[in-house]
C-alpha cells in the first residue's frame, strides 16, 4: 500500500470512528429529532440533559474505552508477535478488573477518587509483566491462550469470592457492573479521571511503535538494526497496561475489542504492527461505541451490559481469527 493510500485510509477510518461517535450522541432512545438534539448541545432544557449530559459523555467513555483496547490490544501483539495477544484474551483485562473490584470492596474511593483507576492500572501492569516474564513472546498461541485463560480464571475466582462476601447489596451491584462491563450513567469527571493515563498510554505506545516495527523482523534482526529492545518492551508494556487499567476503571472489563480492532487495523497499514496502533485506536473506539448504540436501541426493559454486547460481537470475530492464524496448530 503507498504513503497515500494509507493517508487516505487513516482519514477515512477517522472520519468513520468520528461518525459513529456523533451518531451515538444524536440518536437515543428519547425520541429526540436530530436537529432537537443538535440543538440540546447548547440549549439548557430538557433536550440540553439528555444530550450534553447523559448522552455525550456515556458515548465518549465508550469511545474512549474502545480505543484504549485497540491501541493496547495492537502494542501487545507486536511486542510478544502473536495475533491473538489481547488484554481480555490473556488474563490483563480480567486481572486489571480484580483491581478495580479490590478498591470498590474495600471503598478505597472514598478516601482517594483515584483509588480505583490506579489499583485497575497497577494489576494490569502485573498481568503484563507475568506475561512476558513468563516468555510469552516465545509460546505458540494455543500455550498463549492457556495462560491467558488461567490468569482469567484466578482473577473470576477472587472477584466470586468478593461478591460472595459483599457486605452490602450497594457494592454488589458496583461489583457486578464491573464484571459485566458499562458506561451508563458516566460523567465528564469520570472521563477527566481516565483520560490521563489512556493519553499517557497512547504515547508510551507510539514512542514504542518503531521497535514494534523493527521486532516483527525477530529480536536479533530488531537489534542489529539498532532497535532499543529494552526499552521497546517497557514502552509497549507500561502503555498496554496504563490503557487497559484507565479503560477496565472507566467501562468495566471489556472483551475481544483488543483483539478484533488490530486484525482489522493491519490490512491499512501493510501489516507494520507499529503503524498499526493508531488505526487500531480508532477501530476499537468505533466498535465499542456502535456496540453501545446499539444496546441503547435495544426494546429491552432491561439494559444490555456492554461487556456482554461486545462478547456477542466480538467472539466471532475472535474464532474466525484463530481459525484463519496458520500457527494455532504449532
């Protein structure tokens, strides 16, 4: 593909990923006319609430979430060379959600707004260091996904068990919307709170991206080519933790975005995986956004998780993946 093809895509896969998140601000299910909605931005009535305050920043944290996973989702497959790494595949999304339901039960947030955030954030990060410690660069996707799958089950088991002792049906309730995945009922300091750490993220990633590039070639190709390994893997596992930690804090754990968005991303950008962390941001915010439009249709008299919606969606995705990835059966 030639550097203006793949301009074009980038600017064709923005304005798509834009689209849909200002569908998802204009259409809901108050009935609203798309000109009383535009309008309901900048006006302080009853339209101005439902748009500006309940549905604008519920669509931007879905976004904002989506993103976070297709950007961390696309640096941790180029970093352990594997198409089916992804936070939610591998235990980090699970793990960074055991965080997030360890501040809740002890109501850590209480004292500090950040509590939650930082204890998603913090056992993210050591999901994804037992990863790599663990030589997952090195295992074939089969032993990958075990891996993954028993990071998943430790963590389910510790979140059982705090439901299981939940001292309140109020904390149960928070703990089971962490579990299943939303973005109902988000406001613009949740999304404040977030977004430092998905932004810093992003950067670790991008600074990381040319080593992501330079390590699809092997780690002694990488380093012959001049290629600072070191700090390539810290890059990409600090940024992949930061923005599945904010995201896990900011929608619950959400499934198989990570994984989807970058096999998407790839075929517009040549299959580079450092090229491919921004389209895969992009891809991932659209994904999740539509997924909660969508819900938000729904003639449901109760609301679709949308953890729940993106597994519908995306785990097909996922098995048409590993059916087609030729080293599944290495």
């Amino acid at each position: 593909m030639t550097k203006a093809r793949r301009r074009l895509s980038a600017y064709a896969l923005a304005g798509g990923s834009v689209a849909i998140l200002i569908a998802s601000c204009l259409i809901g299910p108050a009935g609203l006319s798309i000109s009383e909605a535009l309008a309901g931005l900048f006006a302080d009535n009853a339209a101005g609430i439902i748009v500006r305050d309940i549905r604008l920043p519920r669509a931007l944290a879905a976004w904002a979430a989506g993103a976070a996973l297709g950007a961390s989702g696309a640096a941790m497959q180029g970093l352990l060379r594997n198409p089916l790494a992804d936070p939610g595949v591998l235990g980090v999304s699970a793990m960074a959600a055991l965080g997030a339901v360890i501040a809740i039960y002890f109501n850590l947030s209480a004292h500090a707004y950040w509590a939650t955030p930082v204890a998603a954030i913090l056992f993210a990060a050591l999901a994804t260091a037992f990863l790599y410690i663990s030589g997952a660069g090195r295992l074939s996707p089969t032993r990958l996904i075990l891996v993954g799958v028993g990071l998943s089950s430790f963590s389910g088991a510790l979140i059982a068990l705090a439901m299981n002792l939940a001292p309140n049906p109020f904390i149960l309730s928070d703990l089971v919307n962490w579990l299943f995945g939303a973005v109902a009922n988000r406001s613009f300091d949740d999304l404040a709170l977030a977004a430092p750490f998905i932004a810093a993220g992003f950067c670790a990633a991008l600074f990381a991206a040319p080593g992501l590039t330079a390590l699809s070639l092997g780690e002694e190709t990488a380093a012959s080519l001049g290629a600072d390994i070191a700090r390539t893997r810290a890059l990409a596992i600090s940024g992949a933790a930061l923005m599945t930690g904010a995201s896990v804090a900011l929608a619950g754990a959400i499934g198989f975005v990570g994984i989807v968005a970058p096999h998407l991303a790839r075929p517009f950008v040549s299959h580079d995986p450092g090229r491919a962390i921004l389209p895969s941001a992009l891809i991932g915010g659209a994904i999740l956004s539509l997924a909660d439009l969508v819900i938000r249709l729904l003639p449901f008299d109760q609301e679709l998780k949308l953890g729940v919606a993106a597994a519908l969606i995306g785990a097909p995705g996922f098995i048409w993946i590993a059916a087609r990835t030729e080293r599944i059966a290495r």
